[in-house]
C-alpha cells in the first residue's frame, strides 16, 4: 500500500477537504513491522498517530506483580486509542503495544495531527469517533472482568479464539492474560473442561471437542 491509496482503508477519512488530504498524505508514512516488533511501552511518550492497514496489534498492561493483561487489539481500519489519549492528553504510555503478527501501518507524524485535529473538523471527528468506540468497549472489558464469572468468560474466549478449526495455540499463561486473571486459575478451569470432555490440551495448544457444551456455558448469566 502506498502513501496515497491507504485514505480508502478509513472511510471517515474520505470526507476530508482536498487541502487536509494533502497535508495528511504528504505527512504520513507507511511502516512494515515484523510480528513481535514492541511499538511502544510504558515511560514512552507517543511520537505519531497510529492507523493499521493490514495485521494486528496487541495493547497489554503488566502490574507491578507481573500480571498481564490484554486490553485490546488494533486491527486493519482501526487506530490506537491509547496512542490517541496520550497524544490528546500530553502523557506517556502506560502499556505497551505489540505487533502479534506482521503489521502494516500509517504514522502521522505529532505535529501533522494536533494540526488536522485544529484546522479539520472532519478529521477530528474521525478520531473522536474512534476513540469512543474503543473506550466503550474498553468499559466492557472491565465489567467483564469485574462481574463475569470465569468460566463463563473462558468459555467465550475459547469460542472466539478456536475459529473453524476448534483448535487455539495458547499457553495458559497467554489465557490468562487474555482474561486479566492468573494462570493457575485459568490451568485450575482448564482442567475441568478436559475432565467434562468438552477439551483436550496438550503443550501450547488446546482442542475444542465439544463445541455446543461451551456454547451453552458461555451463554450463561
């Protein structure tokens, strides 16, 4: 993808006056990152906006105890929030962001956008909207956390991660933080789920043998 095409990927940008594009192509890099590449971590101030093109990248929190949890993912079409709150806010990152596989992105440079966010209420607009979404979902991911049960959760993840193919490559270590909990509480509910047969693991992967037990787990209140 280059510099001028990728506006198409993000319709909320195709509505921008000709001078804003401008400024925006002219400004704006395409970037290839290698999967695992850490694109910023806590203690880092944000240099550039960040929008996906094409891969995923993984934003995760560690504690003080070493405690992971994922908080959300950018993918294709999507920008960082957390990039977006501390650009906004003037702060450095708190969390880090990961590319899990190879990624493809567009950086706008810092001064480019509080620029476009001042001059362009179409692109600001854009952002905003963005950043909303994301922080609703952010504040589900929190309930969830808060006041869903476990298991239910687990079963949910597993549902969503299996795919097609019923089968997911996680340790329980990656499970857990994916759930924001510890891993031998997700070990501990694993285990029961291979003892009801609904799963079989084994090192680093685990089989989805009864899809629709899961099912009706994850659909409890």
């Amino acid at each position: 993808m280059t510099t001028a095409d990728w506006i198409s990927a993000f319709p909320g940008l195709n509505k921008l006056d000709p001078e804003i594009t401008k400024s925006l192509i002219e400004a704006s890099k395409v970037v290839h990152l290698p999967a695992g590449t850490r694109i910023f971590g806590p203690g880092q101030a944000p240099q550039a906006y960040l929008l996906v093109t094409a891969g995923r990248v993984r934003i995760q929190q560690t504690s003080d105890s070493g405690r992971e949890i994922v908080l959300y993912r950018v993918s294709p079409g999507e920008s960082c929030a957390l990039t977006t709150a501390c650009l906004m806010g003037f702060e450095d990152y708190q969390a880090e962001g990961i590319a899990e596989t190879d990624v493809e992105a567009v950086t706008i440079p810092r001064a480019t956008f509080d620029d476009l966010i001042t001059r362009s209420p179409e692109f600001r607009k854009f952002v905003f909207t963005a950043f909303g979404v994301r922080i609703t979902n952010l504040c589900r991911v929190i309930e969830d956390i808060a006041f869903s049960r476990i298991d239910v959760r687990l079963a949910q993840r597993l549902l969503e991660l299996g795919g097609d193919r019923g089968r997911i490559e996680f340790t329980h270590q990656q499970m857990a933080s994916e759930l924001g909990t510890a891993r031998e509480v997700i070990s501990r509910q694993l285990n029961e789920f291979q003892r009801r047969g609904w799963i079989a693991t084994s090192r680093g992967i685990i089989d989805i043998k009864q899809p629709q037990a899961l099912r009706q787990l994850a659909a409890a209140p």
